[in-house]
C-alpha cells in the first residue's frame, strides 16, 4: 500500500474512532485524536507541549516572523507551551485527521536510559521551542498500529503505550530528536527557560518581574531575554501577558466567567486594559469570542 492510500485510510479510522475519544482517554491518556471538517481562519492559540501527526489536511502555524506547516508530510513538535497564531485547511472532502500525542516525561527518560551511551545516538542539541519534521514511513508504520489497537479496548490499554515509546524513540533518533532531548536535558540554556516557563505557568497570576525570571534562569537580563526569544520566539514579557490573555480565554469560554472576574483571576487589575488587550490580541471583546464560540 502506498503511501497515499495508508493516509486515507488513517483517515478514516480516525473519523471512526473519533466518537470514542472519552473513553480512549482512560485506555491512553497521552493520545488525543483530531478530526474536523471545516476550516479555521488564523487565530491566536496556546498549545501545550506534543507532538502533532497529520494523515489529511494541514495547519499552517505563525510565530513573529516564523511560518510553519504541518501535514502529512510533516509533524509539529512542541517542546513547550508556546502561543502563537495557527491556520486550519479542512474540508469535508479534504479533512482534518490525525492525533497529538503528550510527550511522558518518564517515558521519554525511560527511553533515554535504554539508549544509553550509544555512539549512533547523536541527536544536535536544539533552541526553539517549536520544530517540524519528515514524517517518516516509520513513524507512519507506528501510527497505523497504534490507531488499530485503539479499535479494541484491551489492545489498547496493554500494546497502546509500547507504541507510542517506538514512535517517541523514531522522533528522537529523527531530524527533531535534539530538541525532544533538550525536554530532559540540564543545565542547557532549553532547559533553564524551560524552569522559567513553568514558574509562569504556576504563578502567572503574580506580578512577575524580568529580574526575577532572570534570576530563576541564572542569567543576566540581556543574556536571558537572548535565550528566552530563541526559545519562545518572544520576549518574557510578552509572553506572560499572552499565557494570561490565554488563560482568561479558558476561564470566559469553558466556565461561564465574566471578563471582569476573569481579569482579576489572571493578574489584570484593571478590567478596561484587559479587554482593550484582549481585543487587540484576538480581534475581539471578551463577550465577542464566547459569543461565537458558543454559536459554533
């Protein structure tokens, strides 16, 4: 079977799998399977760290001055929470299928230690936060036999993870392996940026100073800022203010909350900027956006 024709039909099994994701989620927590038929105009979002598999349709992704596609030609490979803007290509011809997978932590250093030492293992070590890649006709083979046991539960819970470390070994022993690595790495400036993301991820709410996220880095402020942008793509500051505006967005869309709470939630002590920001940022109100969310 070519390769065309093995896309379709992990297409396929996607759509078919795709009403069960609630229940595939306690067999293989770190999987979470992407389906959709419509197209999505650029907007900002802030993904988590994972990896992005495509078999039909493709995103295009914006970081300042930074364009990249991911498809079925290329997986996404995001080492941290990173927001930026993101463009969605799908039909009902062509649609939008694939999975994300969460990178284990533990698995990965699992991985690593099997390794060991191997002088073929030479993965260059990486900046940015966000990579693509060849989706290679390895990583497909993995796929195709991961989404086979997800048709069937035991299959799932005994073989799912098994092939989700192969398919975690071929992105590490692949073109993106330096900056999967860099996630467990120490001491490396990825890794001391990464410190810093997850203060901010647990204390964005508090009025965090360069100087203070400098100091957690061990770094000079120029030095850090250098190394936060190489990483992010964007500076501490604006960052902290995007997590912000991201987190309040959850806050306003998926619990009911009023713009105002939601500002005061996040760290805003004025409601007026944080709507004036918020429009800026997304291209409308607070009330705007859940309005039109709720509408879709």
């Amino acid at each position: 079977m070519n390769r065309e024709a093995i896309c379709l039909q992990l297409t396929e099994q996607v759509k078919q799998l795709i009403s069960h994701q609630e229940k595939l989620n306690d067999l293989l927590p770190d999987v979470r399977l992407l389906y959709g038929t419509q197209p999505g105009t650029r907007t900002p979002v802030m993904y988590q760290p994972g990896i992005v598999f495509l078999f039909s349709g493709h995103k295009i992704g914006y970081i300042n001055e930074r364009t990249f596609r991911y498809d079925t030609n290329e997986y996404l490979l995001l080492t941290v929470p990173l927001p930026f803007e993101c463009e969605t290509f799908a039909t009902p011809d062509v649609p939008l299928a694939g999975f994300r997978l969460n990178v284990d932590i533990l698995q990965l250093q699992e991985l690593l230690m099997d390794i060991g030492e191997d002088d073929l293992f030479r993965p260059a070590m990486a900046a940015s936060g966000i990579n693509s890649a060849k989706l290679s006709d390895d990583i497909l083979c993995a796929a195709e036999r991961l989404l086979d046991v997800m048709e069937r539960p035991l299959d799932a819970r005994i073989l799912g993870k098994q092939i989700i470390r192969e398919i975690l070994y071929h992105v590490l022993t692949g073109p993106c392996g330096g900056a999967l690595l860099a996630v467990v790495s120490r001491q490396t400036h990825f890794s001391l940026i990464s410190r810093v993301l997850k203060r901010i991820e647990s204390q964005y709410t508090e009025n965090l100073s360069v100087d203070q996220l400098a100091a957690e880095a061990n770094m000079s402020v120029s030095a850090f800022h250098h190394n936060f942008k190489s990483v992010t793509s964007t500076s501490p500051l604006q960052y902290l203010k995007t997590y912000r505006l991201h987190r309040a967005r959850m806050l306003i869309i998926h619990d009911g909350m009023k713009a105002s709470a939601a500002a005061m939630r996040v760290g805003y002590e004025s409601a007026s900027q944080f709507s004036r920001e918020f429009k800026r940022y997304f291209g409308m109100t607070p009330g705007e956006d859940a309005a039109r969310i709720r509408r879709a």
